[in-house]
C-alpha cells in the first residue's frame, strides 16, 4: 500500500511539472479568442505630406517621396463586419491643409468594400481611430453603423486637423445614440481590442485583431510608416513630442518584438507587403 502511494504521488508530481512546461501563447497570439480577417484598402493617395520630424536618415529621406496613402481598415469575423477609421472623402482629403500637390486618386468607400463582396450598409461598427479629416470624412458610408470614439478625442473637438463637417457629424451621432465614448483600452468584440493611444492626437486609438496569423496591429492614425517606429521618430502633426513618443511604446508592447502584421496608417508599404485581393486592397497575413 506503502509503494503505491509513493508511485501515485510521483505520477502526480510528474503531471504537475508536464502541465507548467506546456507552450504559452507566443508574442501576438491570444489562446481561445476568434479569428479574424483583416482587409486595409485605399481611398486615395496624395503627394506632398511630410510624415516624419527632420533627421538625417536615408531610408528615412527615400520614404519622405513616396505619396501618402488615406485608408481604412475592414474586419470580418462570425457575424463580426468592423471598419476601423472611415477614409476621407474626396472633398476633405482636397481640403487637407498639409497636402502641396493635388495628385488625388479618389475611390468611394462602398466601391471599394464591394470589390470584396461587403455591403457597406451592414457595417455594425466603426473605430474613430482619431478626428483627423482623412480618417472621418467617409463617415456617411456607413448608414447602419455605431461609432467607438475615444473620450479624450471626443472631448478634444475641434481638434487640430479636423474638418467642421465631420465634428458636426459626430456631434449627431452622439445625440441619436449611435456613438460610443469610452476611456482607455476596452475589448470591442473577443479579439479585437481599442487601445488608447493620443501622441498624434489628444485621442487617438489603435486596434488589435486576433487572426489565425497572430495578432494585427492596426496602428491607424498615430503611426504613420513603420520607419516612424522603427527609428523612433514622430511626425510633424503631433500634441507633443513625448506623448507621441509614448504611444509608439504603447504600439510596441501590444505588438511584441515582430513588426510583420504591423499596419501604420500612412505607409505605402502595406501594399507592397501583403497580398492583394482587389485592387487598392490588401490581407493582413503573413
């Protein structure tokens, strides 16, 4: 009797160590939540924005040519169809005070979600990544939408770079019961999460998305290219140099070590990096 009660209690020693080796989650993977798909598409480009502080820096200065997309962002999931920021319309992206060269390739936020067989109208959800006019101006595509808006933006308006057309939107979809206000880092949907971000903005947030891949980053307005991160360089547009430099490191705890499902939201290199699957459309995946 003795001896099994040894042999019992070492098979229960053995169990205990086995359980505490298993694998944990590695960096950008959340166990037991949904898988997502994650679609960035493009509005339209524009020539003329500078997206980074003044440094000597080649790959920097090389980037600095490129023209700017305006995008945003779609997820799907188990009757989960999420738009993360809206893209301008053609009127607002013209009017951008910072744009110096009018090379403006507009197309309509329905025309584009329907190149992927989504129906704008059915959209539940739209972030409000920040009140910059390039990333509300689409608003009005979204008919059936509730918006997420981060308090501190909310209560910022007029912000800086916003458009009064689009504050007075917003300013509706408050009093009609369609905006969200929330404050800091909440779960939207299991595996999707809104994090508070400001640098850029006194509000701006940016989401992460569980997908079969990992863990998208969709950095949004506060991070305009990955060489931003990379370098640790702000941009010009920016409610102060440290704050900006705070919400990089917030990205960055988000995002682990790896910048491959990394979307900044002003980078031409998201189209090159992933795969496309419509014209001014791209898959978040590895």
């Amino acid at each position: 009797m003795r001896q099994f009660t040894w042999i019992f209690a070492l098979c229960m020693l053995v169990s205990i160590i086995s359980c505490g080796e298993e694998e944990s989650p590695s960096d950008g993977e959340l166990s037991n939540a949904p898988n997502y798909e994650v679609y960035v598409l493009m509005s339209a480009s524009m020539a003329g924005f500078s997206r980074f502080a003044a440094i000597d820096n080649d790959d920097i200065k090389e980037k600095s040519q490129e023209e700017t997309p305006f995008t945003f962002a779609y997820i799907k999931g188990t009757d989960v169809e999420m738009v993360f920021g809206t893209g301008p319309t053609k009127e607002t992206a013209l009017s951008n005070p910072f744009s110096t060269k009018g090379s403006l390739d507009f197309v309509d936020q329905q025309t584009l979600l329907a190149s992927i067989g989504v129906d704008a109208s059915m959209i539940k959800t739209v972030v409000i990544e920040a009140t910059c006019r390039d990333h509300t101006g689409g608003m009005n595509a979204f008919t059936n939408a509730n918006f997420v808006i981060q308090k501190k933006e909310f209560d910022a308006i007029p912000t800086s770079y916003s458009h009064p057309d689009d504050n007075e939107k917003i300013k509706q979809l408050k009093e009609t019961g369609r905006l969200e206000i929330i404050d800091g880092d909440k779960e939207l949907m299991p595996g999707i999460t809104a994090h508070f971000m400001g640098g850029h903005m006194p509000g701006c947030q940016f989401l992460s998305v569980n997908t079969e891949d990992g863990l998208v980053v969709l950095a949004g307005d506060g991070l305009y290219t990955y060489e931003n991160l990379k370098y640790n360089v702000v941009c010009p547009y920016n409610v102060g140099v440290d704050e900006q430099k705070s919400s990089y490191e917030r990205i960055r705890k988000v995002l682990g070590e790896s910048d491959q499902l990394l979307v900044p939201g002003h980078d031409m290199e998201v189209f090159r990096r992933f795969p496309k699957v419509a014209d001014r459309v791209v898959q978040i995946k590895r």
